[in-house]
C-alpha cells in the first residue's frame, strides 16, 4: 500500500513538473515573439538562448531565436538564422514550424546574393507539403515570395500591414464598430500578439464618430489616388492644350490639397501603432514577472503524497495568472498574409500608366504643335513709307535658321521725310517653330537686346496684357538719345512668332502703347491658312 502511494505521489509530481516545464517554455516563446514584435530583437534573443541553456533543445525555442535574428533585417543576422534553422531541423527534423521558418527565410532571401538560400527554399517547401499538407505553416510559408513580412520593421511594411488588416476587417465587418470589437476580442485572446493589437487600436481609432473620411481613405485609398491623379492630370492637359494662362503651380496644389487627408490618416495609424507597442510592452513585463516566479511552482517535490494535489493546484493558479498577463487564450485566429501588391492595385496602378502616358502624349504632341503664320510685309503703311532693314539691321541673329520660316524688319516714315528724319515705326517679325517659347523669355530680354543708354533712357518697363494672337508681350517706354523723341517699344512671342514694334509715344497710357503695338502686330501677322 505504501509502494503505491509512494508510486502516486512520484507520477503526480512528475506530472506537474512537465505542465510546469511546458508552461514555462511556451511562454518564453510567447515573451521572444513579443519582444521582437516590440522592436526588441537583442533582448528577445538573450531570453531564447538563457531558456535552450537552462531547459535543453525544443523545437519552438529554435524557432523563436531564429526569428529574433531574422527581425534584424542584417545579412549577419541571417546567417544566424539559418545555422539556428539548421541545429533545430538536426533535432527535430519533421517539426513543421522550423520547415516553414526557414523556408520563409529561404524565399525571402535575395536569388543573387544567396543562391544557394534561395535554392532550399521549394525542397523545404516540398517536405511540408509531405507532412502538413493542409496547414497554416505550409500557406504562411508559401505565400512569403508574394507577401509583406510581418518581421520587418520598416515604416512601408508596417504600414501596408496595418491599412491591409484593417480594410480587410471593415470589409467583413456589418459594422465599424462591429470590426472594432472582434478586433478587441482577438487582441484580448492573444494580448502578446503585436498584429492583433495593432488591428485592435486601429479598428477602434477608425470607427469613432466623425472617422468616416478616414475609413474612406483606408478602405478606398488606391481609388482616391487615382481620382486625385485624374485631377491633376486634367489640368496639365488644359494648360498644355487651351488654357496656357493657368499655371502648373495650380495643378501642383491641388494635387496637394487632395492629398492632405493621408496626412492625418498616417498620424491616426502611427498613434494606434504606439498604443499597441505600449500594450505588448506591458504584457511583456508582466509576463517577465509570472516566468521568474514559475521555479517556485515545482518547490513542492518534497513533499508528502497530498502535496502533489497543492502542487497541481498552485499550477493551476500559475496557469491562470499566465492567461491575465500573456497567455494565448483560444479564440485569436492567425491573420493571413499580405500580399505586396493587390490584383485591384494592379489594376489601378496599370490605369494610372495609361494616364501618364495620355499626360505625356498630350504634352509631346502639343510640344511639336505650334501656331502657323503668313508675314504681311506692307511696303505703305498707315501713309507711310516703308523701308527694309534686313541688310543694315537684323534682330533675328539670335534666333537658329531651322528654326525660321519667315521674317521681315522695316521701317515707316514719311515719302518726304529727310534722310536722317525719326521714323515713325519699326516693324520686325518672324515666323517658325518656337515650342520650347515661354512667357519668361519675352521679360528676361532672351528675344531682343535691352535698350541700353546709347539708345536712350528708360521711364518704364511692363508686362503687357496680351500681343498680337494672344502672345505674351512685354512693353517699354523710353527717350531716346539724340532726337529726344518719346518711343514705345513692345517685344512679343508664341510659340509660332517673335515680334518688336518700336513708334513714336507721346501717350503714357499702358492701354493705349499695348494697343497699337498689338494693331501693328496683328497687321503684320496672320494666321495661316490650312
């Protein structure tokens, strides 16, 4: 009798010893998982390797030290990682997480720099396939070459993790609030679990009152860019086509303007973010707390036979004090992976390529296109005289041959004026392909020389309204030197013509200069015909 009471006290003992020891190691994978969920790659790490030393090789204790070393995103690292893949797989060679572990490993790595790495990655693939054909491993690990790495630390990967969970629980959800308690109940079930609370703070944060706009922007965000880009481009395309007095800058703003919403949307993910660090953070230490204290659980191997029902009962307690702090309760599903890129944002993204290329199409053939000109050169006008000047004077000098068609330079004065009489006009056009013609090259004296003391003294210098078939026109009033006659001159150009018209001004009306500079002009200049 006393044998088998002794014999029931010895298995009571080492049944709670095992329970104890599993508790303990699952628990420890749970802290590494959080820790480097929480950015705390190098902490998670010295937890793992204190635990394979004190408690001996376990094939999820390999797992998590590799994965601590995988979150660091360095090739050093990597190594490491797959050396720990590699010891564990020695061990425990049918373990499906490892197999799936380093295959992620595998299939992430670069086929250029880690052939080799690469290459291991479908032979593991193909051993789970063999042994867990259905599992959630064998999906997480097929999915990697084509999914975001939830262990990356990177603002774009964590970013795109975070809008995708949350889009994807609103879509299913009849409600945002709705959403928002599945997603507490989820981060309740595994409160280690840095994905999960994140999709907790983030449902809760957007399903507020007033947050419909950034549910919008979340759920909708690719199809908001591209109207914004529709937007934008529709306005390029009428300031390249009809309406070349809009700015670009106006396109640039309300491009801008559309934008700033996403704004405040990356300010309301990146605070939710916080609080789900700050969560896992505190389900860490508290969890820290319970691991320290689990030794003391197994203090009871010296006593009698009815201590072994106080010592599963003092486990019982751990167990349920684990389950407060950081114990995975049932119920938190695994979330699936996230694709890098979406068959709707292929989609999109090949819309918004025929848009560039229908914006740049435009501006090419409009950059090619230019308006054609027939040059009137009037030998009389307005009852005077004219004489050419191309021999003696040519303003066109600068401007390149193959870039000419025409042009004309005259003056007017009177039949019976004296040799060395003012005349009254100085007309010089030209015609030809001048698409590479901006307003800023009538004001900064690009087209013609400034009028400089020799020729007289400047009163004033203006942008005019418009010249002769909309130009851009710049005007000047001046005396000039020798004859101390009062002049106007008024420069302009197109993208098919280049222009001056110099007469006499006693007028210091802006209106009335631009006027007959733009009479002249029209006189000398008119449109082709087809």
């Amino acid at each position: 009798m006393k044998d088998n009471k002794d014999h029931a006290r010895d298995t009571a003992r080492g049944d709670v010893r095992d329970d104890v020891c599993g508790d303990v190691r699952d628990d420890v994978r749970g802290r590494v998982d959080a820790l480097v969920a929480v950015g705390r790659p190098a902490e998670a790490r010295a937890v793992a390797r204190t635990a394979l030393a004190d408690d001996g090789p376990e094939a999820g204790l390999f797992l998590a030290l590799a994965r601590a070393h995988m979150a660091e995103d360095d090739d050093d690292h990597d190594d490491a990682a797959e050396r720990l893949f590699r010891e564990g797989l020695d061990a425990f060679p049918d373990d499906i997480g490892l197999l799936a572990g380093y295959a992620e490993l595998c299939t992430h790595s670069d086929s250029m720099d880690r052939p080799g790495r690469h290459a291991r990655g479908p032979v593991l693939l193909a051993r789970l396939r063999e042994i867990a054909p259905e599992s959630a491993e064998l999906k997480r690990a097929e999915a990697a070459g084509s999914s975001v790495s939830t262990n990356a630390r990177n603002s774009a990967s964590v970013n795109r993790v975070q809008s995708f969970d949350a889009a994807r629980a609103f879509a299913e959800a009849p409600t945002p609030q709705a959403a928002a308690d599945q997603a507490a109940e989820w981060a309740a079930a595994a409160p280690r679990d840095l994905r999960l609370a994140v999709l907790a703070e983030t449902t809760a944060a957007l399903a507020a009152t007033g947050r419909t706009w950034f549910r919008l922007l979340l759920c909708r965000g690719v199809e908001y860019r591209f109207a914004t880009g529709v937007a934008v481009a529709v306005l390029i395309v009428l300031r390249i086509t009809v309406l070349p007095a809009i700015p670009y800058g106006m396109a640039a703003g309300v491009g801008l303007l559309l934008g700033l919403p996403f704004f405040g949307l990356r300010r309301l993910l990146r605070a939710a973010r916080e609080r789900a660090a700050d969560r896992i953070a505190a389900a860490v230490s508290a969890s820290a707390s319970v691991y320290e204290a689990a030794p003391r659980a197994e203090a009871g191997d010296g006593a009698e036979a009815g201590d072994g029902a106080d010592a599963g009962g003092d486990a019982e307690a751990r167990g349920d004090d684990e389950a407060a702090v950081g114990g995975d309760r049932p119920g938190a599903p695994e979330l699936p992976p996230v694709p890098r890129v979406t068959r709707r944002e292929y989609a999109f993204a090949g819309a918004g390529l025929a848009l560039l290329f229908a914006v740049g199409g435009t501006a090419y053939a409009a950059s090619l296109e230019y308006p054609r000109y027939d040059i009137v050169a009037h030998d009389t006008f307005r009852g005077l005289q004219g004489f050419d000047l191309r021999e003696e004077f040519d303003p066109f000098r600068a401007v390149s041959d193959g870039e000419l068609n025409d042009s004309t330079a005259r003056v007017y004065a009177a039949a019976d004026a004296a040799p060395d009489a003012a005349a009254e006009y100085l007309v010089a056009v030209t015609t030809g392909d001048f698409h590479e013609m901006r307003e800023s090259f009538v004001d900064d004296d690009r087209i013609f020389p400034a009028v400089t003391d020799q020729d007289g003294v400047v009163h004033e210098s203006w942008q005019a309204e418009t010249g002769p078939h909309g130009a851009w026109m710049r005007c000047i009033r001046y005396t000039e030197a020798g004859t101390g006659t009062p002049r106007a001159m008024c420069v302009w150009g197109d993208k098919g013509s280049i222009g001056m018209v110099l007469f006499t001004a006693a007028d210091e009306n802006h209106d009335v200069v631009e006027e007959t500079a733009r009479s002249v002009g029209t006189a000398f200049l008119r449109p082709a015909a087809d």
